[in-house]
C-alpha cells in the first residue's frame, strides 16, 4: 500500500519537476500579491487573497495541462493539445468572478479598476504556469505603476473619481 502511494507521487511530475512547479506557484501568488495589495489598502471587494488565489488557480491550470500533455492517452497523432483553449477558459472563468464584483450605485459603476486588476491576476498566474515569470513580473510592476501613478496624477489634476464623490456629498 505504502509502495504504491509513493511510486503515485513519484511519477506525477513528469513535465513540469516539483521544485519548478512550486517556483512557479509562488511567484504567480507573490505578483498577484502586490496588485491585490493595493486593492485591499484602497479597501476594494477583491483584495490580498483573492488576487492571489485567482492567479495561482490560473498557473495551477497551465502547470496540471502540462502535466497532462505528457501523459500517454492513445496514439500521439490522435492527441490534441491546445494551450490556447485552456487560456481561454481561465480568462473566462476569472472574467466572470471579475463581473461579479462590478456593480451599480446610484447610477455609477463601480469597482471597474478592481474587476480589470483580477483580470490582470489570472494573466500574471497564466504567465507563471508557463514559465514566463519576467514577463509576469513585468506586467506586476507596470500595474502598480497604472495604479498609483495615475491616481496621484488624477489628484493632481483634480479629476479623480473618489474627490468629485467628495465634493458632491458635501453639496448633496
């Protein structure tokens, strides 16, 4: 019994090592991190923890499709393997989660900037999974700098959404 669960765990990284994996994971979820960061300090619906999960679920997905790509499931010209079609999916599916945090008040939208930065967080876990952690880490960093440097540039200008709010609560 013992035997065969150690041989199960020994074969199930075939494509991708385990210490790989695990580099990839943890950078998806430390980049998804620092958005997610910024998000929770703004007080936003979708902070810390979820732009982290959402983006290691994403490079989880592209890490088990590896996986599975290497696995034998018939004659290799039957086998088709489409890296865009899983894509396709997770950007689906974190859209959705993504929508779900948008909503309506009194006649504005809200939370756009938090659903397109969890977007953005399933982009940064897909791009881990597939091993393209400077390009990850690159879109990280122009991100932030989206984030801050045109919110202190919005206020410099005095167009920003949260001091119009401010002006008109006091008018209201």
């Amino acid at each position: 019994m013992v035997e065969v669960i150690l041989q199960e765990l020994k074969g199930t990284f075939s494509a991708v090592p385990p210490t790989v994996a695990a580099t990839r994971l943890i950078a998806a979820i430390l980049l998804a991190g620092i958005i997610g960061f910024e998000r929770e300090k703004r007080e936003k619906p979708a902070g810390l923890r979820t732009h982290m999960l959402v983006s290691m679920a994403a490079c989880l997905f592209i890490i088990v499709s590896q996986q599975l790509a290497s696995l034998p499931f018939g004659a290799e010209d039957s086998l088709r393997v489409d890296p865009l079609r899983l894509v396709e999916a997770v950007t689906a599916g974190v859209a959705f989660l993504a929508a779900g945090i948008i909503f309506t008040s009194g006649g504005k939208v809200r939370n756009i900037t938090t659903g397109a930065s969890l977007w953005l967080a399933g982009a940064i876990g897909l791009s881990c999974g597939a091993g393209q952690m400077p390009l990850a880490a690159m879109a990280t960093l122009i991100t932030v700098l989206v984030l801050l440097g045109l919110r202190a540039f919005e206020r410099l200008l005095g167009t920003h959404h949260e001091m119009l709010e401010d002006e008109e609560e006091r008018r209201g």
